[in-house]
C-alpha cells in the first residue's frame, strides 16, 4: 500500500491555482467567516430572523471539529444547553431512532448517550455533517465554500470602526452590515486588527490560581512512572530522546507564549467490513516514539483508555496518558502561522499521529498484546472518504483570543464574581491539554499544562466577551476566539457552547441592524427576551 499522509484543513488553505472567478455575492446583511459548527449556528440564525446571510467557509465542508472526529461531545451539563444547539441534539437523535441508521453495528442495549429531551450526544462524524448540510439547505443559507481569508495587510475593508468587506485567497470579496468571526484561529478578528493574545497569562492577570505554567498541578494526562529521558539513561550529556524540549519552566503562575498541543480527533473502527489499514507515513522514524517505547518498557499498558465508543462500531481516539495523540509542543507557531507555515505544522502532526499508530501496530519492540490490540483497528471507509478516512482538520484547541472590555476568566467560571449580560451557558471543567514536556527537577520525563478542574456548576457566559471594544470595530462579534484567559477558554472551548454563542451573535447582530446601532450598543434587555423566546439557556438554579 502506498504510503499515506494526508491533507488537512490547513493545508486546503493555501492558495489556489488561477480559474474562472465565481459570482461573487451580493452583499448580505451578515457576513459569517468560518464554518465551525458555531459558525453554521449563527448562519441558520440569522436566516430564521429574515436576514440574508453569507456564510463563507475555509473549507470545502461545514462543522469544523463537530464533522472531523470530535464525536464523543464534551458536553457538561446538559441543562446548560438549549436552543438550536440542542436541536442540532436532537437531530441526531431523530438520525439514531431509525433502525436503518445502525448498518455497521447494533444499536446499545443501554441508553446512556440519551437524555430526556430527547437528544443525543454520540454520533458518526458523517451523520453530522449530513444534518448541518440538510440545516443550511432548509433554512437558505448561501455558503461559499474553500476561500479562506486573504490574511495579508489590506484585506479587511473599513470605514472607521466598521468593517465594509474582506477579501479571501481566491480573490473574491465579500460585503455586509454585520460580520461574525466564527473561526477558532480568529483570523478575521486579528486581520481587522482587533486586540487579542496568544497563550497563557500570568496567574496574576485576572486573579486566577489556574493560569500561566502548571508544572506542580499537571497531574493528569502525565507519566505514571519516572521514565528517564537521555538517550543513554543516566547520561545528560548522551541528548534528549526527541519530542523532550531542554527549556527549563518557568515559575509556576507565570506567563508564556505556549499554547495546549492540538491532535487529530480519529475516528476508528474495529469493524472488520468497514475498516481500512493504518496508514504508514511518508517519513515514518519509530525513534521518534523511543520515549513512549521506554514507557512500555517500564509496565505502562493503558493507550487504548480514550477509544470512546459511537455509534456502529467506532470510536472517537483522543488523547490519554504521558505519550499518547497530542503532539505536545508542536503547535508554537501555529496560531499567527502563514497558510505555509500552518499546513506545515499540520502535516508534521499527520506524520506523528499516524506514525504513533503504525509503531503501536508493527513494531517488534512494542508487547505483542498492545500490537494485537491496536491492529484491530483502522480507519473508517465511510467516513472522511474523500481525504482516505483520515479527518480533514485538526483539532485546534486553542489559538488566539480577542481581549475586549470584559474577559471571561476563572472568577467568573467559578462563580466567584458576577458576570454581566449572559447570552449562553458553559459547564465543562476548565480544561488544558499540556503544552509543554521537559525534564523535571529530578531528571525524568514529565509533562506540563495539562490542568482539569471542574467549576462545581453551569456558569453564564457574557455578551460582552464577544464584542470587540469600541473603538477597534462596532459591527463584529466573536463567538469563538472570544475574550476569555487562557483557563477560562479552557472550559468555554466546547462544541456545544460554540453553537450557543453562535446563535447569539446573530440574534445580537439582527437586533443592532434593526435598530441601526453598533454591537457594544445593542439593548440587552431586548436581547435577553430574544434568546429566552429562542429557548438558550441564561441561568440555572445550582
């Protein structure tokens, strides 16, 4: 079999060659730069609120993470989630009622992935992107597909605080009243030169205990046993086994550029009908595992903890343990990356993960019960089968994050300060992959920045940290990349409270166009009997 690496989002947001210009659109009443599953929510709702709406995607797809792998819903609380996220919910569910829908294998005897307003919270990544495509057809939004933004100077049009246009790769400009940056990286948001940043604050920032480096409080997703890291044990002098960084960590609470390593969220099945090989990479180097394979060495045997079962015999691979799918400390340059350098950084993280499943499948010095179990698995044919079943986008966790009037951090989540204006709900725990794996203080491998902490109850989340301040642009909101601190995202980043958020700038954006105000002047009064009348959720009793 030829060796397989394969495209990724990124990488579909090169350039393309010259060819005959498409019609460009006319200009819509909401412009929507970034077909997240956030960003399809507030399409659909903006459509349902009589307006006209460009929906532009990167990619050729829509739903981003929802629709590439991210099928086991990281979900909180689920009275947290109403509106149309909870009919997107439901959806699914209606989709898993039909026997028909179970080809691959039967249905669970147990109903665990069912509550009872009738929604479900597992899916095939297919089954969700035919229920998001079918959505955007019934409620007639207009979608243009694979024109990522044009990221060069000059690509956002202004007249003062407001955005008039932006102009993507392809050389097609796009024009409205209002726009909504729904993308994760905030491209739109940094382009139109909005304040934001990147990485982890210091504890002190906005009086936070689980911000900056979290050397002493990683102790999740960590090496269980002390594994030495030189080449040679015992021997600093022999060199780091790679994927070790030698920088030294900064004090615990204090402030770095680093951001969460991001992964590909797999899906994979055992079902032998539906099942295509491992790929081995171009480039494969089992060196690069030779950590993970010490590890082994030493009695570690839990790889397969977050094989989380779905619907017809797959499941959604996330990352678990010291060495596992997250490719720690490879994604630096990601967030403020050019095309090239982000496609780049995408293949490099194709070329590990699928890597890390060849080695666990074939190589001779892996325990053969390990190899036994991972060579059941494979990627699925009938998903992602225009990209060989691989997903087509990684999971980026966590990129920029616009800094507005108001930030969302960890008082707010925790309850322990009042937060203004809610115009949706999180419950997640705050959670942090790790960022970074060094040498700890007595000379063993260790990892760093995976922190998670729950917050004890559903929290409201603020209008504010997704308008923009005032005087860097009056008619954009950010549900996404919206204003939070590094822990504080942590917990907001899920799926589900995207699709929140993303009903809810368009609500608020309907409103400021029919009363021909900015966002930051929207009445929340106005918008908070909107969102009630919607069914979102604003506030729960604990």
């Amino acid at each position: 079999m030829r060796p397989l690496l394969l495209a990724s989002a990124a990488l579909l947001a090169l350039p393309s060659p010259a060819r005959a210009r498409p019609v460009v659109p006319a200009a819509a009443d909401i412009v929507i730069y970034g077909c997240t599953a956030g960003g399809v929510i507030a399409a659909i709702e903006g459509r349902r609120l009589g307006r006209s709406v460009t929906l532009v995607c990167r990619d050729a797809y829509l739903g981003g993470m929802t629709t590439n792998g991210l099928s086991w819903s990281d979900t909180g609380n689920h009275r947290a989630i109403g509106g149309l996220a909870l009919e997107f919910y439901r959806r699914v569910k209606r989709h898993y009622d039909n026997p028909a829908a179970w080809n691959h294998a039967p249905r669970p005897a147990r109903a665990e992935n069912f509550i009872d307003d009738g929604a479900m919270w597992q899916f095939e990544p297919k089954v969700a992107e035919r229920i998001l495509e079918t959505w955007v057809r019934e409620a007639g939004v207009q979608v243009v597909r694979s024109q990522p933004l044009d990221r060069t100077r000059g690509s956002v049009e202004r007249a003062g605080t407001r955005l008039v246009a932006f102009r993507s790769n392809g050389g097609q400009r796009f024009a409205g009243r209002m726009f909504i940056d729904a993308s994760y990286e905030g491209d739109l948001m940094a382009a139109a030169g909005i304040s934001y940043t990147i990485g982890r604050e210091a504890n002190a920032t906005y009086g936070e205990t689980l911000n900056g480096v979290q050397l002493g409080k990683s102790t999740n997703h960590q090496f269980t046993l002390d594994i030495d890291p030189y080449k040679v044990p015992g021997d600093p002098g022999s060199g780091l086994l790679p994927r070790i960084s030698a920088e030294k960590p900064a004090p615990d609470g204090s402030a770095d550029r680093k951001i969460q390593a991001y992964t590909y969220r797999l899906c994979l099945t055992d079902v032998a009908a539906n099942r295509i090989p491992l790929p081995k990479p171009a480039g494969y180097d089992p060196g690069q595992y030779a950590l993970l394979l010490r590890y082994m060495d030493a009695g570690y045997r839990n790889f397969f903890q977050k094989f989380d079962r779905i619907p017809n015999g797959k499941a959604d691979v996330n990352n678990f343990g010291g060495f596992s799918t997250d490719n720690i400390g490879m994604n630096y340059g990601y967030p403020e990356g050019s095309d090239a350098e982000r496609a780049a950084i995408a293949r490099e993280h194709v070329r590990y993960q699928q890597g890390l499943l060849w080695f666990m499948a074939h190589d001779p010095k892996v325990p053969a019960e390990t190899r036994a179990e991972m060579v059941r698995w494979g990627l699925c044919r009938d998903e992602f089968t225009a990209n060989g079943g691989w997903p087509r986008e990684m999971y980026v966790r966590e990129a920029r994050r616009m800094v507005s009037d108001f930030v969302m951090a960890e008082p707010e989540v925790r309850g322990l300060r009042p937060t203004p204006r809610a115009v949706g709900m999180g419950s997640y725990q705050m959670d942090s992959h790790n960022t970074q794996r060094i040498v700890d203080a007595r000379g063993f491998a260790r990892n760093e920045g995976n922190i998670e902490v729950g917050v004890g109850h559903a929290y409201p989340i603020s209008y504010d940290a997704i308008v923009p301040k005032r005087a860097e642009a009056t008619n954009l909101l950010v549900p996404v990349a919206l204003s939070a601190s590094h822990i504080a995202y942590g917990t907001i980043r899920m799926e589900p409270v995207f699709m929140i958020l993303g009903q809810s700038a368009a609500a608020a954006a309907d409103i400021a166009l029919a009363n021909k105000t900015s966002v930051q002047d929207v009445s929340y009064p106005s918008l908070r009997q909107r969102l009630l009348a919607e069914g979102q959720i604003l506030a729960l009793r604990r």
